[in-house]
C-alpha cells in the first residue's frame, strides 16, 4: 500500500509522538529517539515550507528536550497549549489540580509501580508496568471529577488523563489548518492511540488521509504495522518531495 509516497509540496502533515515516531517505554521518560528523526523531521517540514506538527499528549518542552535542537509547530497536551510554525504559543490558564494529588499520592503508595505525570495542564497515570491495575486508576479519576464538569477523562495506552474540557488533537490540527502555512493544504495525520481518533476525524473533515499505527479499532483510512514503518515511510517522503524540489 505505501510502496508509493503519497504526500505532495502541498501536504500538511501531522504527527504523533509516542508510538508512532518512537517506540513506546515503561515509562514517559525511557523512550528512545532514533539519531536519524530530527534532521528527518527537519527536512520535510523545510520540503513542506513549514507545513508539519507534532500533535502530542507530551508538554512542548518535553518534546523539544527529546528533540532538541529541532523546534516545529507543535501541539502538547492533546492541544492545550500550541507553537504555531512562527515561533508563538498559545496556551490556556493553569486549572487548579490540588483535589487530584490528594488521592493519586495514596494510590501511588499503595502501588509503587504506577507512574504519575505531572503536566502543565493536566494529570496523566501510567500504569504500563501493573495493567491490571487499570479499573482502580479509572475508578480512582472518575470519581475526583464526577462533580466537576470542567474537567475530562481521556484514555490512552495503559494510561488515563484528566484535562480541562474542550481540547482534543483533533482541535488542534483544526486551528493549525486555519492557519498559514498550513492553511489550504492537505492534511495528512499519523498516531497511534485512542486519543488520536480525534485528530483522524480532523483530517477527514478536511478531505485529508488518516493512518493508525498499530492494531486496535480505528476510524484511520490506512494502518502502518509499526514504528518502523513510519520512519520508512516519512524517509521515502522525503526522498519523493526532495526530487520534486529539484525539478
């Protein structure tokens, strides 16, 4: 299916971060950045005249400090706060989380294993190394939030969230796509997670191309089998729109 490039000079391209440009860890802070991503990266946001974003659960600092030194549009925590391909973020007011650390400290020290992520605007569980773990986490969040409609639950792989509502990865490609340099191009989106599902109905709301990594039910046109085959396909892109670069 991918033995052709399909993205073109008037492609945007959006990306996820975990599982779909890197291979997924025990914990957030033990994944592993291919030396060949960012010059990757680089060259097909150069080749697209800007037009490529991350679109991450992660803060934008986090992911330019496994990045570094690339710094493109980027999009972090599922689209609450937002660098635009000039340079600028767009973020909102902190929400006040003091009645969630109350009840994840006692649940972490009565588990050991599960991992708390402290956002800039949220609060992520990771329980990758206990999934048995997984109904008492979300038993744990939904009843901290079940009388505070502000707030959201979002999951993940072997991880939960609580976020302010109304931000999704999917709003996030939308308001990139009203602006330039991605305005008027074609998106194309790449992820790996429940919480992209938002982002592939972005792209088809924008006559765009939809592709999930991994197995699992989806809404995604097309499916890469791995992370592998992600950079396979991002390093053939390149290839194809640096040829018509030079025609």
């Amino acid at each position: 299916m991918y033995e052709k490039p399909i993205l073109s000079t008037q492609s945007a391209l959006f990306l996820d971060f975990d599982g779909t440009l890197v291979d997924l860890a025990e914990e957030p802070c033990s994944i592993q950045v291919p030396a060949f991503l960012c010059q990757l990266l680089n060259d097909i946001n150069e080749q697209l005249s800007g037009s490529l974003a991350i679109i991450s659960g992660r803060q934008i600092e986090v992911l330019d400090h496994f990045l570094k030194p690339l710094k493109i549009a980027t999009a972090g925590v599922h689209g609450i706060e937002r660098r635009c391909s000039k340079g600028l973020i767009h973020g909102v007011k902190y929400p006040k989380y003091d009645f969630l650390f109350k009840a994840c400290i006692k649940l972490i020290e009565a588990f050991p294993s599960l991992v708390l992520e402290q956002k800039i605007m949220s609060l992520a569980l990771h329980f990758r190394k206990a999934p048995e773990l997984e109904k008492l986490c979300r038993d744990v969040f939904e009843n901290a939030i079940k009388n505070k409609p502000e707030f959201t639950l979002i999951s993940g792989k072997y991880v939960i969230e609580i976020m302010p509502n109304g931000f999704s990865k999917g709003a996030a490609i939308l308001d990139y796509m009203k602006e330039k340099p991605f305005m008027g191009r074609t998106p194309v989106f790449i992820g790996d997670d429940l919480t992209d599902e938002t982002g592939f109905e972005a792209v088809h709301c924008c006559n765009g191309i939809s592709i999930k990594v991994g197995s699992g039910q989806t809404n995604a046109q097309h499916r890469f089998n791995n992370v592998a085959e992600v950079h396979k396909w991002l390093l053939l892109n390149s290839d194809f729109l640096k040829k018509k670069d030079n025609n």
